[in-house]
C-alpha cells in the first residue's frame, strides 16, 4: 500500500487531524501534485490557522510555482501566527525564508 492511500485511510478514521492532513500534503508535493498539497495546506490554515508547519511549506510550494505574492503573504500569516504561539524556531524559520525571497 502506498503512502497516499494509506495516509487517506488514516484520515477516514480521523477526518480532523491535521498532522494526517500535512503528511498527506507533503506526500503529493514528492509525485509532483503541487494544486492538491496546495489545497489540503489551505484547508488546514483555514481551518486552524495555529497550524504554524503548514505555513512554511504553502509558502515554499507557491515560491517554487512563481506565486511569489501569494508566497509572501502565507509567510507573513506565518511568522504572526509563530510570533502569537511563541514558537520562536518556526518563526526563524519563517522569517528567514521570507528574508532571502524579499531582499
């Protein structure tokens, strides 16, 4: 079985996890289906923006797509997102990505 199908098992038992959700995601950026990761990245922001990982990856697929904007605003949520859960590593992180595609 598959990762993709195994993870989709996953998540039929357990429809709200998010950690299921962003393996998943990062499972269709590995064979190239960039539109279905971004998708499940938003849904999972959407529905819990404190979902600090999903940032960074959103952000690093739409930067490696040419969505350099759209790149910029999701590390921007980010790094207010990271900042108001104190999670000073992800908010590095994210700041440094931001840094090196802005300046």
């Amino acid at each position: 079985m598959d990762r993709i199908t195994q993870l989709k098992e996953f998540l039929q038992a357990n429809p709200g996890d998010n950690f299921l959700k962003h393996a998943l995601a990062l499972e269709y950026i590995k064979i190239g289906e960039d539109n279905t990761a971004k998708s499940i990245f938003e849904e999972i922001l959407t529905q819990d923006p404190n979902y600090i990982g999903s940032y960074y990856h959103l952000a690093k697929l739409l930067e490696r797509t040419g969505d350099t904007d759209a790149a910029i605003a999701w590390y921007e949520k980010g790094m207010e997102a990271a900042k108001k859960a104190g999670d000073k590593h992800a908010y590095g992180e994210l700041r440094s990505a931001y840094e090196e595609l802005t300046f």
